[in-house]
C-alpha cells in the first residue's frame, strides 16, 4: 500500500488515528495507487445523490481515468486522503494545486482546491470535519495557504463542514455554485473549534465504555475462579441494567448458559450487538478475540490480559499491534493489564472490574493507572465513605492499566461535562501528553476540582511517556498553575476529595477553631499555621461540653463574618457511647445547615461512632444500591480482606441536608491539609474567573517582525545555535529588553580602556562557564572606583583562577543596587513553553526555590509568578529593606513570555542575573538559544497518540 509517489516518498507521518463525532475511531491515511480496488468499491457504495453534490452531475461509476487520477498523487500539488475503517474506505478528500487561473499549478502558487467524499452510512460522524483538519496541515506543510472549493447550494452538510471549522473564509455565488475561499493558517476561532470537537468526541468515546448496552466477557471459565469468571460475577451480581454475555470457546457446544448467563463460543454467535467486550484471555489468544468483535461491531474492549509492554520489548510491539488491530474496526480499548471500569449510575450499575468490595454509588469520579492502587483507592472511599460522609462514592472508576489508548486525558473529557460526577480524583503514574493535560485540566478545574497524585516521574514499565527535560517539580508547579489540586499521597488524595464532594469551597482562609480538648485545638491551630491558613484562637468548651454546646459554638462561628471555614475537634467522653455520637453528629448537622455556604470539619480521635453518626442520617444513596459488599469465596482478590470494611446500611435520605455531609479526620493534620487545598483552589477559581491580559503597553517598543528576520538570518547558520553577544543583544533589543553592556577584556590593558568608556564605577567579571555568576567563588568585584582598583582587581583575578583565556574577563559598569534574579524561558518537547523566576544565588539553587508558569503568561500570571518563591519577601521590603521595583520587574517577565510565544524557534533564554532596584532592572547577564522549534501536536489536526 506504501508505494513510492510520482514525486515524493510515501508520507508515512500523515498517517492517525482519530475519534469520530460519535465516540468511534477512523484512520486517515495517504490515498496510493494500490487503493484502486478499495476506491472502487468505496465509490459504489455512495448513494447517487451524493455523487451528484460531488461531481455536480448523474456520476454512476468512475472510469478508469478517474480510478487513476484519484489514487496516483504525487504528495505535494496533488493529495488525497482516505478515511478508513477496517480497512475500507468510509470518505474521501482530495486537493489539487492551482494558479491565479485556476489552472493546476505547482509551486510557489500557494492554493488549492478540495472536495469531499463521504459514504452515506458514514455521514454526520464528523469525518469529513476530521479530514479537512488534516487535508489543511498537509497543504500547510507543502506551501499551501488557502484552499478554494465549490460546492451546490443544496449541499448544506458540506457548506457547514467548511463555515463551522474557524478559518478565515470569503464566499461567493456564481453559475449556481457556491465558492468558498479560506485561508489555512490556524485562528483562535478554529482551534476553539478543533478542541470542543475534541472533547465532544473523546468524551463520547469514554462514554460508550462506561454506558454499554450489552457486555460480552470474553474467557470466562467453565469453573468458579479465575478473572474472566470473576468480572462475569461481579458485573451480575451489581445488577448490571444490559445483556450481558459470556464467552469462551471452550464451551461445549450445547452449552447456552452459564449460571443463568447466555453463554457463547464465540463474539461472533452472539444475537445482537455488543457494546463492550471485556477481555480475560491469555495474550496470544487476544487478536483472535479482537478480529471477532470488530467484526461483530463491538464498540470498545476492556483488556484485562497482562503480557504487553510491562513485559519488555515483545511486548511492547504486542501492545502496539493490539492498538493498530483494535483502531483499525474503530474500537477504543481500555488496558491492557487493566484492573477495569465501574459505573454506578442506577441506569447503568457496571462493575467490570475486579475490585474485592462492591463500590457505593457517589459523586466522585476516579481514575487510577495502576491497579493495586485502584484497589486501594477502592477501598479508602469505601471505608471512609461508610464512616465519615456516608455515600461519598464514585461515579464511575477507570484503571487503564498500561494506557495503551484510553488515557486520564480521555477520561477528563468525559468528566468535564459528566452531571453525575461533581469530584475528579486521579492517580497517574505518568503524563504522556502534559501539554494536553495541562490543558484539559485547567479548562475543567474551573467547574469540578481535579485533585491528583502524580508518580515520581519515572514513568512505569508498560507506559509510553513523550520525553520531556523538566523536572518532576516543574511539571507538578504547571499542574497548579492549571487549577490542579496536587497531593502527595492517596491517603490525601481521598482526605481531600471526601472535602470537596460535600462541602462548599471556603471564601478565604480564615478558620475557626472549637472543641471539647485544649491540646487538640492547639494542634489544629498550628497546623493550620503551618499550611499559611488563618486560624483564630481555638475555643475550648471544655470536656463538659454537651451536643447542644457544640451546636451553639459552631453556630455562632459560622455566623460570624470573620470566619470562612471551621475545624470542630473532638474527643470521646468516658462512659459516651452510641446515643451521644449521634446526639453530637445531630448537633453539628443542624448548625451547618443554618450557613450553608462555609466547610465545616471535625477532627476526632478514637471516635469512629461519631463519624459513623455525622452520616448515617444524610445517607443519598439509592436504596437499590444498599447493603454490604459481597465477595464471593472464589474471588481472586480474597486475600485482600484485610482493605475491607463492611459499611452501614444505607438510610433514607434526610431532606434539606443532603448536601451537607460533614467530613471527618482521624488526625487534625489531616483535615488541615484538605482544607488547605480548598481555601488554594477556591482562590485559584476567583482568579480564574477574571482571566488577566498582556498589556498592550508593551507592545510599543515591540518589533515582532525585525526579530523574525532576524531569527531567520541566524538561523542559516546552523540548526541549533547559541547567540553571541552582539547577536543577544540585538535580538532582545526588539522587544524592549535593554542588556547592560559589557566589553571584554583579555588584559588589564584591555580592562581600562573598557572602563574608560563605560564610566566608573565598574565592575569586573569572569565568564567562564565555572565562575560565570558565582560571586561566592570571587570571580566577581564589583565598585572599582578608578584606574588604580581596577588594576589591582584584574591582577588579583588572574593570580587566583588563571589566565584570561580561561577567565573570559569583562568589564561592565555598575547597575543600581537591587535584589539578583534569574528569569529563564525553555521550549520543552512535552510541556511546551515554560517561564521561571527565581532569586540568583546558591541558596535559592540548594532549595530549588523556583516559580514556573506556562507561556504565554498574562499580567496576572506574572503578579503571581513574582510572588509564588519562599524568599518572595525580599522584594517587598523584608525586614526593613527597600521594597523594589517588582511592576517592572512584571513587565520584564511579559516581555520574555511575549518573545518565546512570537518565535518558537527562540528555544531557550536567560536572563541572569537582573537586579532589581527599587526604581527599575538592569539586565547584566543574557544568553539566547535558537534552534528549530519541537512540533507542536496541539496546533495541528486532532489525532490518537501512538507509541
């Protein structure tokens, strides 16, 4: 199929996967000359109409010409594209290079005309949307600025494809046909377009996992035992609302049930469709079972077979193979090595999964890569949720085991808009995409809180990670930075999440503290000091204190102004029992609920009837739902008992409190910590709300374009290339970044001349890359008032460090005294454009005291940026100190931002150090790094990850 063109090699890197309008997932390729069999078969299959809408006439057959022309291009003035689905064409797209006549043309001439194909069976899944995204980068990529087409007036589906996808368009109507006229180049407009299509067709593939009609388990065991006979178990007994199917070919063939359950041989003998097949087989039985339920028309595979690339490289070329199969019949697949996927939802109630303990149904969405930790995750919410904020469970669960397709990314799409899921948790052992994810999670951490446990950055064996230069406390600062609530651990990761499922987000960082222990009022208020809250003085009632103190107390807190949020602890009194838990949780329940817009916690020790009772009466289950677990002898996940903890009955729900679910903490540290991370995302909502800008005043003293050309010429000298000074200098210059001047000196001689023109005082510095900005060593000396000091400072530097060969002197008048910084912008392959700041000096190196935001940054991002690093304080008048000029400071951050964004082949600057006075900067160190930018996947045509 991969022929040699006319003109070009077979463009293998046009090739992708993509998700369709509808959640199932076509590949569009290169149209070659071995597709001429295909393309007829394709062409026979449109309806009549529309061959009509694509040839303006009756267009029966295509001839042999036609079959010719449409299947040999030559990759550059001539391009087709076909979407396939296994295997066949399902549409197709084609452009042809034009002149100003409208002639065929080849280069220079910078436009084309396209036209479309689509299959009628295929139409309104968002394929020809999909093919137009990739037909444009590909006529980018070889000179094509815009595209013309023509299209009948009564041909609305392909006028909307055009006028809906953003670009620039100019149309006309002429001879009865309309002409459309668009350029190429990406707009805001159009990449808003491509991510909410994005996200409308991730999100739907994510849903026809979790929402099926009908499941098949394919290797379920003729015997109790076993995974595959497990998961069959576990979806029955949860009540699943579909068909569901069992599957081995083992089965005799008069076999029709097993346990009550259709039993089958094959996918294939299965009456109806099948929505979602769950994989149980050994891994060379795998493809067998994905041929048969792609030609069944199954939707998606959960692939719980272990043996891929957590194995080693024939694995990992397993795993791949297993992708390729399973895309090819437009199925998505969860896995492999996966631990599965629940769905509590009473119209659904899936539980595909072998998780030991029946999960409670809830508002909590959660996502874990690794499935011991989905166990264990499981398991926390089900403890806690049986005591501390009764029904507090999940919506849905994805472990995606080796994310060899369906990611966290494609399951926060789902979430975004998910009305049953008001929490996100998720654990990820790696990022493949952080530049995406970053995306996906700042757009939905402004409706839902996202709260995630990152790995340690070295991604598990079985995980594709796109290589990326920043460190793992980099990436974690720009998850921030997007709204993510980042913990460290999963015992946090559920501390929190219980917070934010059922209480409202504080309004700032004030707390009250009250309860019946001094010394644990203390704890908490220190606690809370520790976290950067503002606590006021715990209020003791005493061990006396009775449930109506309690309700009194919390009532008078909540309704005072100065308080945004309150810890209760509490202690057990000697001889309390059942009745005083549930007196106490009754009396904080009806306090709360008189100022429904503040959190409330209790901290307890040793009183796990008090958080039984705090939800026993506010239980929102659905009563279907109630009971314990159930966990049959023959389950494999048996010796996990000791996760287990058999929950309370669910109750009727209380009315006018089902919202107000107070969470409770064994430990005030504990609760503290989850409140911190609610008063941080709470702030994080605000600011979001009222985005910031970049001033135009910057723009003044901007030359965008005297840079590019610039940049350009640089550029022919080598690919990747470190500025020289001069070169620094003139570069920065056009945005407004003045660089001290400095002039070398490569003998003392050399030194005072240099003085001589720049003025005293000045300063003399060595350059070499081992005393470059290290002061502390001495290759520094700074004030040197005349002649005779300069002298005697260059001799000095000589005698200590060596020649001037090896020092690189230079000489470089004295800026205005000011607090040392360091602002630095790197292009990262995976992450993207990223900005950080910091104070210069080793002190701030040993405890990598360094700020980070994603460019381009706003004026706000940079406000925060200056004041997100521990030693912040030293700009702003710190014991007395001057504070100094940090409004410019901002703008000299913007400025940066503003020249990495401009020119993605600007890869890497440093400024450093610039001292900041208290009235303006001095830049005096700069070095510039230009090389061909990383491909940005994120500007380009959407496709599925491959790896």
């Amino acid at each position: 199929m991969q022929s040699a063109s006319d003109r070009h090699e077979y463009p293998a890197h046009w090739e992708a996967d993509v998700v369709l309008r509808d959640g199932g997932t076509a590949r569009i390729r290169p149209i070659t000359v071995d597709d001429a069999d295909r393309l007829v078969s394709f062409y026979e299959q449109v309806s009549d109409e529309s061959k009509y809408y694509r040839f303006f006439a009756p267009y029966p057959r295509l001839s042999a010409k036609d079959v010719h022309r449409f299947t040999h291009h030559d990759f550059v003035d001539r391009v087709g594209l076909a979407a396939t689905v296994g295997g066949e064409f399902i549409a197709t797209v084609r452009y042809d290079r034009i002149g100003a006549d409208g002639m065929p043309a080849s280069a220079p001439a910078d436009e084309a005309e396209v036209a479309f194909l689509v299959q009628d069976a295929h139409q309104g899944r968002g394929v020809a949307s999909a093919l137009l995204e990739h037909i444009g980068a590909v006529a980018r990529e070889r000179g094509i600025r815009r595209f013309a087409a023509e299209v009948l007036p009564a041909n609305v589906k392909m006028i909307k494809v055009f006028t809906d996808a953003g670009y620039t368009q100019k149309r006309s109507f002429e001879d009865g046909v309309v002409r459309l006229e668009f350029d190429l180049e990406p707009t805001d407009r159009s990449l808003a377009v491509q991510y909410a299509r994005e996200q409308r067709a991730e999100s739907r593939s994510v849903q026809r996992l979790l929402t099926p009609g009908s499941v098949a388990v394919v290797g379920v065991g003729r015997a109790p035992g076993g995974v595959g006979r497990s998961v069959l178990g576990n979806i029955k007994e949860y009540g699943f609302t579909g068909r569901l199917h069992a599957v081995n070919k083992a089965f005799p063939e008069e076999q029709k049930d097993l346990d009550g359950i259709p039993a089958h041989r094959s996918v294939r003998d299965i009456d109806g469709p099948v929505d979602l097949a769950v994989v149980a087989v050994p891994a060379e039985q795998v493809p067998e079972v994905v041929a048969e339920c792609g030609a069944h028309g199954v939707q998606g595979l959960v692939v719980l077979s272990a043996g891929y690339a957590e194995s080693g490289p024939d694995g990992r070329e397993r795993q791949r193979e297993l992708v390729r199969h399973a895309r090819a019949y437009g199925m998505r697949i969860i896995g492999p090595n996966a631990f599965g996927i629940i769905n509590t939802s009473p119209d659904v109630r899936l539980n595909a999964s072998l998780a030991p303990e029946t999960p409670r149904p809830g508002r909590i969405g959660l996502f874990a890569q690794s499935g011991a930790i989905g166990i264990a995750l499981l398991s926390r919410l089900h403890r806690r949720g049986a005591g501390v904020t009764g029904v507090t469970g999940v919506s849905t669960f994805v472990s995606s085991g080796n994310r060899a397709d369906v990611s966290g990314n494609d399951v926060l799409q789902y979430w975004y808009d998910d009305p049953d899921t008001d929490v996100v948790l998720m654990y990820l052992e790696s990022i493949g995409n952080p530049r995406k994810f970053t995306r996906l999670a700042r757009r939905t951490a402004a409706a839902k809180p996202l709260v995630v446990v990152q790995g340690s950055g070295t991604a598990p064996q079985g995980h594709a990670v796109r290589a990326t230069r920043l460190p793992h406390a980099t990436v974690s600062a720009l998850l921030r930075q997007a709204g993510v609530i980042r913990v460290d651990t999963i015992t946090e990761l559920v501390d929190t999440g219980l917070l934010l499922a059922r209480q409202p987000l504080p309004a700032g960082p004030r707390v009250a503290i009250l309860g019946n222990s001094e010394s644990l009022g203390l704890l908490t208020y220190d606690a809370c000091v520790a976290e950067g809250l503002r606590p006021s003085t715990p209020l003791d009632l005493t061990t006396a204190a009775t449930p109506e103190d309690f309700h009194a107390a919390l009532a008078r807190a909540l309704a005072d102004d100065s308080c945004d949020a309150v810890i209760v602890t509490a202690i057990p009194a000697v001889g309390e029992g059942t009745a005083g838990d549930a007196a106490l949780a009754e009396a904080l329940r009806s306090a709360a609920e008189q100022v429904p817009g503040k959190p409330v916690l209790v901290v307890h020790v040793e009183l796990g009837g008090l958080a039984e009772a705090l939800s026993a009466a506010t239980s929102t289950a659905p009563q279907a739902a109630a009971g314990p677990p159930k966990i049959r002898a023959d389950h494999p996940f048996r010796a996990l008992d000791r996760l287990r903890a058999t929950p309370a009955p669910a109750q009727p729900p209380a009315p006018g409190n089902s919202d107000r679910l107070i969470p409770a903490y064994p430990a005030a540290e504990r609760a503290v910590r989850a409140l911190a991370d609610a008063v941080q995302y709470a702030q994080w909502r605000r600011e979001a709300a009222e985005p910031g800008k970049v001033p135009e005043s910057i723009d003044a003293d901007i030359d965008a374009k005297g840079a590019a050309a610039l940049i350009d010429g640089l550029l022919t000298r080598g690919q990747g290339l470190t500025l020289g000074t001069e070169d620094t200098c003139e570069l920065l210059a056009r945005y407004g970044i003045q660089v001290h001047r400095a002039l070398p000196a490569a003998s003392a001689d050399d030194a005072l001349r240099a003085a001589a023109t720049l003025g005293y005082p000045v300063a003399l510095k060595a350059t070499a890359p081992h005393l470059r900005h290290r002061a502390d060593l001495g290759g520094v000396r700074l004030d040197l008032a005349d002649e005779e000091q300069l002298r005697r400072a260059y001799t000095e530097l000589t005698e200590l460090f060596g020649t001037p060969e090896e020092l690189r002197p230079v000489v470089q008048g004295m800026a205005p005294r000011g607090v040392d910084t360091v602002i630095r912008a790197v292009i990262d392959p995976a992450a993207g454009a990223v900005l950080s700041f910091g104070l210069a000096g080793a002190a701030s190196q040993l405890l990598d005291d360094t700020a980070h935001r994603l460019i381009p940054v706003t004026d706000r991002e940079a406000a925060t940026l200056v004041r997100s690093i521990r030693t912040a304080p030293l700009l702003f008048g710190w014991r007395g100190s001057t504070p100094v000029d940090t409004p410019a400071l901002e703008e000299l951050l913007l400025r940066v931002s503003r020249l990495v964004d401009d020119h993605p082949e600007v890869v890497a600057v440093t400024l450093e150090p610039v001292v900041v006075a208290p009235r303006g900067l001095s830049v005096l160190g700069a070095s510039v790094r230009l090389a061909p930018p990383p491909a940005r996947d994120d500007l380009g045509p959407r496709t599925l990850p491959t790896y």
